[in-house]
C-alpha cells in the first residue's frame, strides 16, 4: 500500500511538471484563500492547484468538504480522485494548512471554495406520469369551438426538453394529460313570465345567470333606457323584478346580464334576459266616446246595419280579458215600439229588428248599451238620428253660364265663376248636401269647385296655370251629384248637369327652359374650344331663342346664340373653382324680347397638373449648436390637386446629390417626411436643404422645394444669435466705418460748398474795383 501510494504521487508529480503546473503562476503559488471552478463529470486526478510551503513549512493538510473527493499531497498538490456532481453538492468548502516537521501548524488554515459548474447531465422528468383537468365550454378564449356533446373529453401528449430544446444534447420527457369539457353554464335563461301587479312583498327572484367559475361581478344593462327599470342583479347571480309591473304600461322588457372580472373586464358576451308581463283583468270596457252617433235612413231594410259600436278593453288582446259582450238596455223614446233595434253580442253592429223608421215617429233614438267584459260592466250611449230618404236629387239654376274670356296669366286660386244647384231633401244631411265635379273639358285638372256647405254655392277656381296654346278654348261640363246614394228607382238626369264655354285670350310669355339647372362634366384639360354642355329652352309663342351667358366671371365660357351649345374659350382649371356656376339667359327674338334664366354648372374632373409644395412655412426650423446627436425634424407636403378614395401618395428624396454626405430624408407616410442630419459637425449658421417630392400621379409631377434649417445656440429651448451674427444687423467695426464715411462724405460737401463760396466772393470783388477805375472816367 507504501508503495502504491508513492507510486501514486510519482506519478501526479511527473504529470504536474510535464503539464507546467509547477511553474510559478497561474497553476501555483503560495498558501493564500482561493475560488476554484470544476464542472461536473470530469475525468478524476485532476491537479486543481500546487501549493508552494515556505520553511519551516514541510508539508499541507486538508479539511473541510472533501467528501472523500479531494485531496492534497505532502508537496502541496491539490486535486480531485473521483468526477464531481453538483446535484449533490455545488460548492465544497476546504481548509488548507501549512505544518513544519512536527505537524504543527505554522500557516493557514485558508478557506479553499470549490465551485461545481452544472452540466446537462440530467433528463427533465414530469412529477407524474399522468395529468387531469377539465375547461369549461365558452369559459376561456378560444374554448367557443368546444363541444362537449361532440367530443367529451381529450388526450394531450406533452413533451418537454431541456436546453430550450435547441441543442442535440438536449434530454426530454413526456407525460399524458386527459382533458375533459365541461358544459357551459354561462346560458340565456329562459323568457321569463311575471304576472301585472303582483301584491307579493318586492323583491322577487325571478331567474338566474351563473358564470362558469366563482367571483364573478354581475350587472344588469337597459338597452332601452326606460325612466323606470324595475329589475336588479346580485351577486350570485340572481335576478329580481323590484316592483310590480303594469301590463298596460308596458308588456314586455329585454335587458342583458353582464359577467367581469374582479378589474371590470368582460368575461363573456352579455347574456339577454325577456320578461313577459302577463295580463289580468283588470280594466272595465271603455266606450269610444261619450255619445255615439250613427244615422239610419226612413227606408232602411230590417237587417241592415246601422252602425257598428266598438268599445275598448286595455287588457290584453284576444284573450278573456279582452273579450266584450254587448247588450241594450234601454231605448228611448218607445215609439212606435219598444225593441226596434238589435245588437249582435260580440261585434257591437247595430241593426233594425221590427220594422223600418218613421221620422215623423221621432227623428231620434238614443240607447243605452252595456258592454262587459268577465268581470268588469260598463254602459255606452247611443244616439241614432233618423234622416229622410235621398229622392231628390240636385238641380241647377241654369243648365248654361254662358262664355268666360280669361287671361292665360290669371292667378292660380282665382275665383272665376258661382255656380249653384238645390236639393229638395233635408237640409244639412247627406241627402242634400251637394258636391260638384267637371266631368268633361277639364282634362288637364286646370279648374276645380269648392262648395259652400251652408248653401251648396259652387266656386269654380283656377287649379293649375291655363295656357292659350294648348287649350284657348274649352267647353266645361258640371255635374252635381249628392254624397248620399239615391233611393232605389231614382237617378240623376239633365237637370244636374250643367255647363259654360271657358275663353283663353294669349299673353306673351317669356321663353321656358327645359330644366331649373342644367350640369355637365368635363375633364379640367379639354383643349379650348371644345364644347363642355347644352342649354334648351322654348317660346310657348313659337318665337325664336336668343341664348347669352351671365355671371362667366373667369371668361371660361362662350354659348352659340342659337343652339345653346357651351364651349370651352380658355383653360380650365378646377382648382380655381369646381362646379364653375354661370346663368345661361334665354330670350326671345321678336316680340317682347322677355327673357328667363337658369343655371349652368359645369363639374371640372381633377387631372395631375399641380406639383407638390409644403403644406405650410417652415422658416423657424433649428437645431441648438452644436449637436450632441444626429438629430431630425418632421415635415408635410400637399398639393392642390384632387384625391379620390384616397389621400395623397407622396416620395420625399434629397433635391441634390450634394447633400447626401449631411443629410437624408425618410417617409413617414403619404403626406410626411423626416429630415435628419447625418453627423454632428455643423456650423453655426442656416442651410438650405432642398428636397425633391414626386405625387405618383398619371403624369407624375414634381417639385423642389426649400426647407430652411439653422443651426444656432439655445437659451431654454429657444434659437438664440448674438446681434452681431444677425443677418441684416451690422456689427460694431461695419458700424464705425458706415460712420467715419458718413463724417468723410459731409466734410467733403462743406470743403466743396467753402471753396465755391469763397471763389465767388473773389470775383465779386474783381467786379467791384473794375467799376471804381471806370467811374472817374465818366465824371
């Protein structure tokens, strides 16, 4: 055993001076606390480290958690003997001492940390070989496709890999999972029936919503926003009605059960809740009105209804309730005999029972009738007004009125000719009230008669405009009948009938259009002179038409005098004006010269003949100088041009090639671009930065346009530039020198003025002695 162990650490010494480890450094060094890292399932002797002892020290001692595992040799050769695991311990703390030749300790012990680095060395495992669970149909997205009258239940194979799975060293697992569906809970209940005015203590439970899991918030919805919502929601799902309903009032309610979450968040769909009121008997008939009145003729045959009483029950239709009977109870007076009339028991039509009526008997009958439902009575009164018999019938004053001359301009609603007939009936019945229509020579409906109902005077007025050129001359018939049917064996004759000769004189009228508004379309690049629409109009007099415009206001326009044909006499432009108004004159050639007008609108279709702009000034752009970063800015582009469906579609690029090493720019969208710098070293002054916009149209078009950009110090935000640096300011030298050059021009002004005024003092004085040396001579 002496001798395999020395052998042993023979051999760990040779493989410790041929690997290097006993060189001083890395792999070696003096007795001091150290942190080792070793992965897992390494080959065993492996030399972790060599200690280097420093006299008296002769040899080294391990101890702490070495786990039998590791171990240091006499000349400080620290290594392991058998592969680590760190699933069973991932950190292995020791303890290495330095002892002399007695084994005492002259050094240390130092803390020696061992890290065991994980390796995937274990296959991912399933607590169970096999799961359980269960979802509920419609209580989870996407759980709306399950049945669970189709398919009960499902069996999932699960599969799990460690390493994300991305590695061909990965280890996996699997497991079975049995899912079954559960039905849904969450259900409409069903129409709820709730008798009218209950007198049971409120509130009443009525039915129930339930969500599929517990702690679920419920609440009702009002669609349709009643003043008065009687219904209400607890927290478990049940419903109540508050107070009691009214059938009458309103018959039936929809409203919807809502389910969240504990946040407020919908769980599921609203669920619709109807509720039936249903009726009781609890309203008496009511009559139609206080009295009612029907009349019946002297002649009238047994049998033959008078009149149909209809009484109304608020109860609910068609049922018990509702039901009506009818029943008289009194007629007054009894002449000539009590029981003259019968009433059917369900329909309410009065008839004749005994024998006709006499109105010298008594020319009224009232009844008293009784209507009554199951449990409610209630009297209705009658009043029958007996009316004599229509055999007479109209007759006119005179069968001809002779001839009406009439302007064909006379007022609509003017009275034009009385007319009156007599009846020899009674008066103010139907017998002899009278009403009169023209059955011939009218077809137009120009004319109509309007009947005094106290006298039966006829007034035969002017309905419609008449017009001398299509009928100048018409030959009226009258006919005066009566409302009520004639008795049997009598009928109207001559003497209803009667006539007159209407004269319609001319009157020169101005022209008539065919339309109020006559429109056209063209497209806004037609060549000139081509013809964009056409106006028509006609003379009722058969005269010629002169047309003319009025109102061409961009001199677009020109019309043929003749033919009324529109032509194009400059370019179009709908930008400038869409749809272009003007008035088109027609007036007559000869005659009056009248004229009338109407309307030309002329719809101008956009074509691509503006190129794009910015879509506003954009002189305050800056960026604070110097940059620290790239920076950008944000513009818009328009043009004038018209964009259907859709709006514009632009392409922004730089406006020169020399631009690109400082700036670029980038779409945004259709209408947006970014301008963005390339590099941060400006100057401090304005650039110019074209930018080129194309529109994408049929022709594209393009524009340059010019984006100002300076860059400048920033106080707050705010672009700031000394005075000095100001365009348009000058600085203090320029100032000095515009001044010593003003100073410089004016003294030149007075040297010049000085000499010219002393230079004609001079000669004033020349002049001056000339005529001294003259004068002597003279005297």
């Amino acid at each position: 055993m002496i001798l395999q162990a020395h052998l042993h650490s023979l051999c760990l010494l040779m493989l410790y001076l041929a690997t290097g480890y006993g060189q001083e450094g890395k792999f070696s060094g003096p007795l001091k606390p150290m942190t080792f890292s070793i992965y897992e399932g390494q080959e065993p002797s492996q030399i972790i480290f060599q200690f280097k002892a420093n006299p008296p020290a002769v040899t080294f001692e391990l101890t702490g958690e070495t786990d039998n595992i590791f171990v240091i040799e006499r000349e400080g050769l620290l290594y392991y003997n058998r592969a680590l695991d760190r699933e069973t311990r991932s950190t292995h703390n020791l303890q290495v001492a330095a002892l002399d030749a007695n084994g005492i300790i002259v050094e240390g012990p130092v803390p020696i940390t061992i890290k065991v680095k994980d390796i995937n060395d274990n296959r991912p495992t399933f607590l169970q070989s096999k799961y359980e669970g269960s979802v509920r149909q419609n209580s989870r997205p996407g759980s709306q496709e399950l049945n669970p009258a189709k398919n009960p239940s499902y069996n999932l194979v699960i599969s799990v890999k460690d390493m994300g799975g991305q590695s061909e060293n990965s280890f996996s697992d699997t497991t079975s999972v049995d899912i079954i569906v559960t039905e849904n809970i969450w259900k409409a209940p069903k129409p709820v029936e709730m008798v009218e005015n209950s007198t049971d203590p409120h509130p009443i439970k009525i039915t129930q919503v339930r969500w599929n899991d517990p702690g679920a918030q419920y609440s009702l919805v009002d669609k349709e926003k009643l003043p008065r919502f009687p219904f209400s929601i607890d927290q478990e799902g049940d419903i109540y009605v508050t107070q009691p309903l009214d059938r009458e009032e309103k018959d039936a309610y929809v409203f919807y059960a809502v389910a969240k979450d504990e946040y407020g968040k919908p769980l599921s769909y609203p669920l619709e809740i109807h509720v039936k009121v249903k009726d009781i008997n609890d309203n008496p008939p009511t009559c139609p009105s206080p009295v009612t009145v029907f009349e019946v003729q002297e002649n009238e045959r047994l049998g033959n209804s008078i009149g149909t009483l209809t009484a109304h029950d608020r109860d609910e239709e068609n049922t018990a309730n509702s039901f009506l009977n009818y029943r008289i109870v009194e007629q007054t007076p009894k002449l000539p005999m009590d029981g003259l009339f019968l009433i059917q028991t369900y329909a309410g039509m009065l008839q004749l029972a005994k024998q006709s009526l006499k109105k010298q008997d008594t020319p009224q009958y009232n009844l008293t009738i009784e209507v009554s439902d199951k449990d409610f009575k209630t009297l209705c009164f009658v009043q029958i007004n007996v009316i004599d018999i229509n055999d007479q019938i109209p007759i006119f004053e005179k069968s001809d009125y002779g001839n009406l001359t009439l302007a064909e301009d006379t007022n609509i609603g003017s009275t034009i000719l009385t007319i009156q007939a007599t009846d020899a009936d009674e008066p103010f019945t139907g017998s002899s009230k009278i009403l009169y229509h023209i059955i011939k020579g009218d077809s137009e409906g120009r004319l109509g008669v309007d009947t005094d109902p106290h006298t039966n005077t006829g007034y035969v007025i002017i309905k419609k405009p008449l017009d001398f050129e299509t009928a100048a001359v018409s030959n009226i018939v009258f006919k005066a009948e009566n409302p009520e049917p004639l008795v049997f064996g009598v009928k109207y004759n001559a003497s209803s009938f009667a006539k007159f000769t209407l004269i319609v004189t001319d009157v020169n009228e101005a022209p008539q259009f065919s339309q109020h508004v006559f429109q056209a379309k063209v497209s806004e690049d037609v060549a000139i002179g081509t013809k964009v629409g056409n106006v028509t109009a006609k003379d009722p007099e058969g005269l010629d038409i002169s047309y003319s415009l009025r109102g061409d206001t961009r001199g677009w326009l020109k019309i043929d005098h003749v033919t009324g044909e529109i032509f194009s006499v400059a370019p179009l432009d709908r930008e400038a004006g869409s749809p272009y108004r003007v008035q088109v004159v027609a007036t007559e050639v000869g005659g009056s010269s009248l004229s009338s007008v109407s309307e030309f609108h002329l719809i101008l279709m956009d074509v691509n003949d503006n190129p794009p702009r910015l879509a506003k000034d954009y002189t305050g752009l800056f960026f604070c100088h110097p940059l620290s970063a790239p920076g950008s800015l944000i513009f818009e582009a328009t043009d004038d041009d018209q964009h259907l469906f859709r709006g514009p579609h632009f392409t922004f690029s730089l406006g020169s090639g020399s631009l690109q090493n400082d700036w670029e720019v980038s779409k945004i969208n259709g209408t947006h671009a970014r301008l963005s710098t390339r590099h941060t070293e400006f100057e401090e002054r304005e650039y110019v930065v074209l930018i080129r916009i194309n529109d994408g149209g049929r022709p594209p078009l393009e524009g340059i346009v010019s984006l100002p950009v300076t860059f400048c110090s920033c106080v707050e935000g705010s672009c700031f530039r000394p005075a000095g640096h100001q365009t348009g300011i000058p600085t203090v030298g320029m100032a000095v020198g515009i001044l010593l050059t003003t100073l410089l021009v004016i003294g030149i002004i007075l040297a010049v003025v000085f000499i010219r005024i002393k230079k004609d003092k001079g000669k004033d004085n020349v002049e001056s002695a000339q005529a001294s040396e003259v004068k002597p001579l003279r005297s």
